[in-house]
C-alpha cells in the first residue's frame, strides 16, 4: 500500500459519513414535521457509524504503511470510543426527555441502537491496534501453537469481546421492550423502533464476528471452522433483516410501516456489508486466495443498492416513505465507508503474499 492509496481509504469514511451529517443537517434546519426530525438525527448519527469505521480503517492503515505510533495505538480507538459514548448519550437524553414528542421517541431509539453499533466498531478498532502481527502467524503452518506470549492478556481478550457482546445484548433487550409493548396509543412509533433497533442488534452481532475473527488471527488461535461458523450466523441474520423488511413492505399497506420495512433491507444490506469483512478475513487465512480483492465489491453493491433504492422512494409524496429515502442514503454512506476498510483488509492480505 502506497501513501496514496492509504490517504484515499482513510478519506472515504470521513467524506460519506460528511455526506450524511451534511443531508442530516439540511434537512433537520430546512424540514418541517416529525418525519424530517427523525430522518436527519438518524442522518447525522449514521455519519457517526462512518467516523468509527475511520478509526478502525485509519488503526489497520498506519500500521501497512509503518507510521503507527503509540499516540495511535491509544488515539483511534479511544476517538472511537469518544463518538460511540456521544451517539449513545444523546440517544438516552431524547428518550429520557419529559413530554418528549412521538418523533423524538422514535429517533431516540434509532440513535441510541447506532451508538451500540459504534461500540462494536470501536471495539473492533482497538483490537486492529494489533493487527500487523496476523501477517507474521498467517505465515505459519496451521496447526501451530498460539503466539507466547499473547498480544492480548487474556482479561483484555475477554473485555474486547464482551464490550460488542454487551451492546449486542441491550439493543436486543431494548427492542424486545419496544416490540412487547407495541399496542398502546404509540404502537406506530414502538414498531418502527422496535424494528430498526432490532436490525441494529443483528448489525452488533455481525461486528462480534468481525472483532472475534480478528482477535484470534492476531492471537494465533483462529481456526476456519470458527470462520465458517460466523459467516453462516452473520450471513442468516443479514437475511433475516432483508427477509423481513420485504414482508413488512409486502403486507403493510401504512406508510409508516412501509418505510420501516425499507429502512430494515437497508441495514441488511449493513450486515452483509460486515459479513465481507468476515469473509474476508476466512479466505486470506494462511493460504492464497487470489480472489479476495474482489470481496470489497460486496460493501459497494450494497452501496449502490442502497442510493438506487433511495432515489426510487425519493419520488413518493408521502413524507413517511421520504423519511426511508432520506435514511437509506445515510445508510449507503456506511456501506461505502465499509468498502473502505474491506478494501484495506484486502490490501492488508495482498501484501502477505
């Protein structure tokens, strides 16, 4: 990886993630109605998702090009970390707030579930400040001991594990609370919640796989059985949420459930965005895989999916869909910020060979 190359991966996040905060930004100061509000504070935290996955692409980058430094090995995760306690922090005080309105409520939820995603890619980016030595052990024969002694201590092991696993598990539970008590005066708003809270805990779990895979390549104690075993779990639960955004766009005629059921195929799209990386890093283990370059591609179709979609709803004249199309941008944003760093895990692997 030339100096180039490496600028241009670690500008792709920052300038979609400007993109979404840009169009969040626009249409919370030039929009009227709930509908706008929830759509630009969805836009401006997805941004936040783009700045995390920065981080990690940035971790992984200065280490191919031999620039890392301790003040990065401390600084990108705990950037990282600082923009996924700010996403989590908002999304607590609009949901904390007194008389706060339906759409609040509804955002709330949203911003919160993207600042546990953020944790989750946080955590993958301080667990990548070790990521040079997998080129060293993907050298090895298989079957070789683990790395003496390891890069991780086994309490640091544990903890960069269980953050994802944690965040996984409250936006599970949170949603599970939105979807029980969704037959009350605000049953729209707790369904699409409760929905799109439940995409972002698949989404989480799709992240576990990711940090898992990296972790034990970086310890020497990866196996492909593991891998194979996260690729069926990451790629059945990215089905799942494309599955069930079409049946809520097939059964439900309402515009607000319409926009859920769009917004869900989207962070499918996400989650099989995040099963490349997995893929990826199964393929390259110690041994050639001359189409790896070719995985980046997943995170870009689904890229392109999405702002094809997104103009497609654009010209509906209901302001619930509009909010769908809005979102749906913001959600190609981090798809091409995930194409970016598959494409460094690609260059990471090339230059192994």
């Amino acid at each position: 990886m030339n100096r180039g190359i490496s600028v241009l991966f670690r500008a792709i996040p920052l300038l979609t993630g400007a993109v979404s905060a840009a169009l969040g930004g626009y249409v919370l100061a030039h929009s009227t109605g709930p509908s706008a509000r929830v759509a630009g504070l969805v836009l401006v935290f997805l941004a936040a998702v783009c700045l995390c996955l920065f981080a990690t692409a940035a971790t992984i980058v200065r280490q191919l090009i031999g620039r890392f430094t301790a003040l990065d090995r401390f600084g990108y995760p705990a950037f990282g970390f600082a923009v996924a306690g700010a996403a989590v922090g908002y999304g607590l005080c609009l949901l904390t707030e007194r008389r706060r309105p339906p759409a609040d409520f509804v955002a709330g939820s949203a911003v919160f579930g993207l600042g546990l995603v953020c944790v989750c890619v946080a955590s993958v980016a301080a667990i990548s400040t070790r990521y040079a030595l997998i080129g060293e052990n993907a050298a090895l024969p298989d079957g070789s001991p683990p790395r003496s002694p390891a890069p991780f201590r086994p309490a640091a092991a544990r903890t960069l594990v269980a953050v994802p696993v944690l965040a996984a598990a409250v936006a599970a539970a949170w949603a599970t609370v939105l979807l029980a008590n969704g037959g009350g005066g605000d049953s729209d708003g707790r369904f699409t919640a409760g929905h799109v809270v439940v995409d972002l805990a698949i989404v989480c779990v799709c992240l576990i796989g990711l940090a898992v895979g990296l972790l034990r390549q970086i310890q020497s104690t990866y196996t492909r059985r593991a891998g194979i075993r996260w690729l069926v779990v990451a790629g059945t639960l990215g089905a799942m949420d494309i599955t069930g955004g079409l049946v809520v766009v097939s059964l439900n005629p309402r515009p607000a459930q319409l926009a859920t059921g769009y917004v869900q195929i989207g962070l499918g799209l996400i989650a099989w965005s995040v099963l490349s990386l997995v893929l990826l890093l199964a393929r390259v283990w110690r041994r050639d895989a001359p189409s790896a370059d070719r995985i980046p591609l997943i995170p870009l179709a689904a890229a392109g999916i999405c702002l094809f979609l997104s103009a497609f709803l654009f010209e509906s004249a209901d302001p619930d869909v509009i909010v769908a199309a809005r979102v749906l941008v913001g959600v190609g944003a981090v798809c091409s910020a995930l194409f970016s760093l598959a494409s460094v895990l690609a260059s990471g692997a090339a230059g192994r060979d």
